[in-house]
C-alpha cells in the first residue's frame, strides 16, 4: 500500500474504500452461494463463512487514519 500511495496514484482511504468493497462483494457472493446450497447443512456452513468478510469490510470502512 506504501508504494501506491507514495507515488500518489492513490490516496490510502481509496485503497481502504476498494478493499472494503471487496470484501462485502465476497460476503454477498458466498451468501448468494448459501441461498443456492443443496441442503441446509451447507447453507449454514456458507453463511457463517460469510461473517469474517462482513467483519472485514466494517472495519475497512471505519478505519480511523487520522
């Protein structure tokens, strides 16, 4: 992220923008993916999968740089 951010192509609460974006788009797809399972075993097993992204991206998006 340094090197991005030093030659000034990107401000560091971009980067942290996109990854909090990535990872609600993980966490929707993996919950896509529950809606989809073939039984409810593995739909609960995608769905708690999804919690770590969901967490990621919250704390992306509150970083406090400042």
């Amino acid at each position: 992220m340094h090197e991005l951010t030093s030659g000034g192509e990107l401000a560091v609460d971009e980067i942290l923008d996109e990854a909090a974006d990535t990872a609600v788009l993980a966490c929707l797809l993996a919950l896509e993916e529950a809606r989809t399972a073939p039984d409810p075993s593995t739909a609960a097993g995608l769905r708690l999968g999804a919690i770590p992204r969901i967490i990621l991206a919250v704390a992306l998006a509150s970083a406090d740089l400042d």
